[in-house]
C-alpha cells in the first residue's frame, strides 16, 4: 500500500475505474457511461469484479457522480456497504454546467448512493472557466473539515491550474492528493505537458485513466478489428497516424510480453506501476479484474522500460 500523495489515504498501486458498473440502461441515452466501452456487464459480473479485486489486494474503486447519472456511485455502494476496508473516490460535478455552489449537495447526493460517511478521496472532475479554482478547493476543504471527505483531488487539470489548487488548499493546511488524467503507453501527453512533472514536484500522486487506451493496448483490437461503442471512432482506432503508432507499441508490448509470460495489458499496466503512476483500469468482470491484478505480481527490469520508452 502507499500514501495518496501528501495525505494519510492508503491505496494499492492498481485502483479500478467502475464507468460502467451499474444497470446502464437506466441512464441517459447518450451518456458516455452507456455507450463509451459497448454493453454494459451484469450484476453477477460486477459482483465477481468486486471479489477478485478484493482477494488480490486492489481495493481502490474509482466512480464519478456523471457515470450514467449517478447509476456507477449506486452500484459500488449496493456492493461495498458495509466493507470498511475499500477505498472509494468519486468526482463532482454531478452535471456539465454545474456551479461551484451546487458541490454540497452534489457530495450529499453521492454518500447516499454510495452509502458511506465520508468519501476517501472526493475530485474535481474537470476545470471549467465558469468555476473558480480556489472557491472549488475552499468547498473542497470545507468538506475535508466536515468529516465527509478524506482527501481532495482533481481530474484533466493542466500543470498550472494544479498549483492553483495545491496553493489554495495549502491556505487551508490540505495537500493536494492526486490528479487523475488521461496517461497510457499511447498518450503520453503528461510527460510533454508538465503534468508528470508538476505531480512529481509537489508530492502529488498521478492517477491515469484509460491506462489500457480504450482497450487499444490489450491485443485484442487491430485496424481491421476495433471495439464496440464510441471509442472505435476515436484514436487510437480512427487515422493512419494513430494506428500506425499503435501497431508499434503493440509490438514492443507483445514482446514483454512473450519474455514475462504476461498478457500486454499487464506489460501496459506495470510500466505505469513502475512509473510511481497509479492506473485505474475499467473491469467489467471477474476475468478482467484478474487480468489486471496480474500487473502486480511481477515486475520489468530497466531494460524492458527502457524499450518501452
């Protein structure tokens, strides 16, 4: 286990992403939640999800109030009532326009979906120009002070708005736990844009999202074979350019993979475990949960991050 940046949060260094947990059907017809990654999984699934995470030491569970309008917050707290030794984090807004203002209720909303006193680590789930950083992160800190929020974080904020929320919250004697951003062996945007950096600096934990890209990095998915629901119109799916690179990073994947006996989503996970990056991949069931557990039972030597580079 280790520290969620500067706080006393305690997390695994694999979470899992649940976007999709939940009766799906029963959200918004164009919620990305509903259509992002194709069908959504049964019950029985997510239950078996839960339990093979939970067996392997993954006990962080990451949802967002947007996830089909509350549906993902309403399962994992239908799942994990009761269970104090898993670590939930959730996002607010609750919807796009949101303001600053509405963020009490919204966190009301969701500890009553996920059944929970307090929430382990509550984030910002995007900046907007309509939302002022340091009132975000004074709303923040009131919950902290509160007792329903254990630790603060944020999510797709640039290198410049996180030291405006790590300064702000400072006032308030709060570390700024995490950034959660899009970061994969395909979109490797946070070691350009000062991102990595800027977490590495300030004692922030990065968490990323899509660490598999969209599925793109399991193997399972070509130029001639892509994934159901929205993301096949997307990169790394979609273009001449992001496939090609896709053909070339798969390659070298599948090499480590070969040499580690590993599949290549765990060669994709480990290289960001390495990396002190923690991956939040989606598990839709009990096979995929294991898959990914996997990524910690073995590790890379410099070599092989190095080819990966």
């Amino acid at each position: 286990m280790h520290k969620l940046g500067r706080t006393d949060v305690a997390v695994p260094p694999l979470g899992v992403g649940v976007m999709v947990w939940g009766d799906m059907t029963a959200a918004p017809r164009m919620d990305p939640a509903r259509n992002a990654y194709g069908p959504t999984s049964s019950l029985d699934d997510q239950v078996e999800a839960l339990a093979v995470s939970l067996a392997a030491g993954v006990n962080l569970f990451d949802t967002a109030a947007m996830y089909g309008k509350g549906v993902s917050e309403r399962r994992l707290g239908e799942l994990t009532e009761g269970n104090p030794s898993v670590v939930i984090a959730t996002k607010f807004p609750g919807a796009f326009f949101s303001r600053a203002s509405s963020l009490p209720s919204t966190l009301a909303a969701s500890l009553s979906r996920l059944r929970r006193p307090v929430i382990d680590l509550y984030q910002v789930h995007f900046p907007v120009r309509w939302m002022s950083i340091p009132r975000v992160m004074d709303l923040m800190a009131d919950a902290v002070s509160s007792g329903l929020v254990r630790a603060v974080g944020v999510s797709n904020y640039s290198a410049a708005q996180m030291r405006v929320a790590h300064e702000a919250l400072g006032r308030r004697g709060i570390p700024l736990a995490s950034n959660q951003v899009q970061y994969s062996l395909l979109h490797r945007n946070p070691e350009t844009d000062g991102v990595l950096d800027t977490c590495r600096s300030l004692g922030v934990t990065l968490i990323a999202y899509m660490p598999l890209a969209s599925g793109a990095l399991t193997g399972k998915y070509s130029a001639s074979h892509r994934p159901a629901g929205w993301r096949r119109y997307r990169a790394p799916f979609r273009g001449a350019a992001a496939l090609a690179s896709l053909e070339r990073v798969n390659a070298a994947v599948g090499a480590l993979a070969s040499k580690h006996g590993k599949t290549r989503s765990q060669i994709a996970l480990r290289w960001l475990i390495q990396r002190d990056v923690l991956p939040i991949p989606g598990a839709k069931n009990g096979a995929q949960a294991a898959e990914n557990a996997g990524a910690l039972t073995f590790e890379l030597s410099d070599e092989d991050m190095r080819s990966l580079t």
